[in-house]
C-alpha cells in the first residue's frame, strides 16, 4: 500500500535550510574569532619581542655611554698629563738656556760696560746699565746681534746720569732671546754638574762680568 505524505513539505523544507544557514553562520563567526584571537596572540608575541629587543638595545647604549664618559674623562687626563710633559720640557730647555744665557752675557759685554740689572719676559730680555760711552753702548749692541743666543738689540734710552763718575752713560736695551741648534753654535751643550747647577767657570765668570 503507498504511503502519502500529506505535511507542508515545503515549510520543513525551509525551516532545514534556515538551521543550516544558521549553523555555517555560527561556525564561521566562531571561525573568525579564533582566526582574530590567534592574530591578537602573534601580534602580542611580536610586540613582547621587540620590547625586549629594545631593552636590550637600551642596555648597550646605557653602557656605551658610560664608555664614552669614560673615554672623555681619560681623554681630559690625557690633555692633562700632555700639558704637564710640555711645561717641564720646556722648564728644562729653559734651565739649558740660562746657562748659556748668562755665558753669552759674560762674553758680549765690553770691558767699559757694566749691568746694573735684566728682566725676562718670554722671549725677550731688557737690560739696564752703565757704561763709559754711547760708543760702548753700540759696541755691546753689536756683540749681541753677533751672539747666536741672543740678537735684534734695540736700544730703549741712554743718557748722562753720573757726570763725575766712571762710567757716566746709563742705557736701557732689549734683546730677543733664540735657542740655536748644536751646528749654529759649533759647540756641545754646557755640562750640568750633578745638583743641576752650572759648571763653576760660568758662573765665576758672570761674578766677574758684573764686577767690572
């Protein structure tokens, strides 16, 4: 015997299709939450990634600072220690050149002039003294341009101060002061005795010069 269905085909129909569309619509928003869940995680390990990359890059430069600081501290002490090493250089080629200085002074002043006094400053040195005669004035001027320690005497003021004395002329000169090499002088450097100071004829002969 045939069976006959009588029910609204039509309806069931329709009522299956909507569960079914509602399903698929159910499994895809759960699909794409999963999909924006998972993103959100990779985007949050990234991010977590490079903030350690840039705490670690922030360490390094921490510490490259403080080398830097350190490196300009020694740089400082360097400058320093450079400027150190330069005065004492130059405080023993000044020790040097006094000695010579002085046995210049003994050896280019006339035996009709006497200093009474001299001044350094830097370069330069002015002399005061007396003499017999503006002629041994020029005279001891000429001797100084000769001497390779000494050169470019210009002569600041000479006159008649002691009319009945010996030496009647007093003079005031300065001269521009050299450090010469071993092949312009044509002699060894001046020995120093052990104490530092000059050999004894020098400076006899300096006591000597001023005596006169």
């Amino acid at each position: 015997m045939a069976h006959i269905n009588l029910l609204p085909w039509r309806a069931e129909r329709r009522k299956q299709r909507e569960r079914e569309f509602f399903m698929q619509l159910g499994a895809a928003f759960v699909a794409a939450l999963l999909v924006v869940l998972l993103w959100v995680f990779w985007m949050g390990m990234r991010i977590d990634n490079q903030n350690e990359r840039n705490a670690y890059l922030q360490g390094e430069i921490k510490q490259l600072d403080e080398r830097i600081a350190k490196i300009k501290d020694l740089e400082k002490v360097r400058q320093r220690l450079l400027a150190r090493k330069q005065i004492i250089e130059q405080l023993q080629a000044n020790r040097s050149q006094m000695v010579h200085l002085f046995d210049e002074l003994v050896k280019t002043i006339p035996a009709s002039v006497r200093l009474t006094s001299m001044k350094q400053n830097s370069d330069s040195m002015v002399l005061y003294g007396v003499a017999q005669s503006n002629a041994s004035v020029a005279e001891y001027m000429r001797n100084l341009d000769a001497s390779p320690w000494m050169g470019n005497a210009d002569l600041d003021k000479t006159e008649i101060k002691y009319r009945a004395g010996r030496m009647p002329y007093t003079f005031g000169l300065s001269v521009k002061l050299s450090q010469p090499t071993e092949e312009e002088t044509g002699k060894t450097p001046v020995l120093l005795q052990g104490n530092g100071a000059p050999a004894a004829s020098g400076s006899a002969a300096v006591s000597g010069g001023a005596a006169k």
